[in-house]
C-alpha cells in the first residue's frame, strides 16, 4: 500500500498510485520530454530515471530503459489475464507502472511509466 507523502497529489494521480490505476495514452506531456534531466516519483520524490534512459516506445507513455539502482519493488500483475510484472516505488509504494522485455539495448527492458506520478527535474 503506497504511503501518501504529498498531499497535493489530484484524484487521478491518487488513482494511479493508490489504486493500480493507468493513465490513457498520450495524455502526458513527459512523453515529449527531450530535455537532459532526471524523473522523480510525484508523491515522495525519489530520483527513479536519469533523461538519458528515456526512449520513444510508441505506446504513448513515457518509456525508459533503465531505472536507477534500487528504487523499485515489483510484483506480478494478472489483472489483464497474464503475467505481468508491476512496479512500485520503494520509498512510497506508489505505483508506476510495468517493466517488459522489450526494451532498447543495452538492457532490452521498457519501464512503462504513468506520466502522471513523475516529476521532471532539468539539469541545471
């Protein structure tokens, strides 16, 4: 269960966090995100993805191909009728979204994260 940390957080992003929701695709603006930065969990602000492992995926949320170090915990997901594996942030619980195997080199994974629970932070 994620643990509320920001309490300005609007009834969409509480769904997505609280409740394992999804956001539809293309809604955020992140997917055109192109500035060199960081990605940082909207409800607690842990540092999840450095601007330099995004990647265009196609599917209308923001995709990266690496997140940084520890910062998740994941779970399987049956809601759809097969396996999925969901992942949560550490700090928090709020959840992001879901990791496949299809993602660019170097590591072939796609995170693909709900815009709506990232904060972009550019590089100064």
């Amino acid at each position: 269960m994620s643990k509320i940390k920001n309490k300005n957080l609007t009834p969409d992003q509480k769904n997505v966090l609280y409740n394992e929701g999804t956001e539809p695709p293309g809604s955020s603006d992140l997917n055109e995100e192109k500035r060199e930065g960081s990605y940082h969990c909207i409800n607690c602000n842990t540092k999840l993805f450095e601007s330099s492992a995004k990647f265009e995926s196609g599917t209308g949320w923001p995709s990266f191909f690496k997140s940084l170090p520890e910062v998740f915990e994941t779970k399987t997901d049956l809601d759809i009728g097969y396996p999925r594996v969901e992942y949560h942030c550490k700090k928090c619980g709020g959840h992001h979204g879901h990791v496949f195997e299809d993602g660019p080199k170097p590591t072939g994974k796609r995170y693909c994260n709900n815009g709506i629970c990232l904060v972009f932070k550019p590089k100064r």
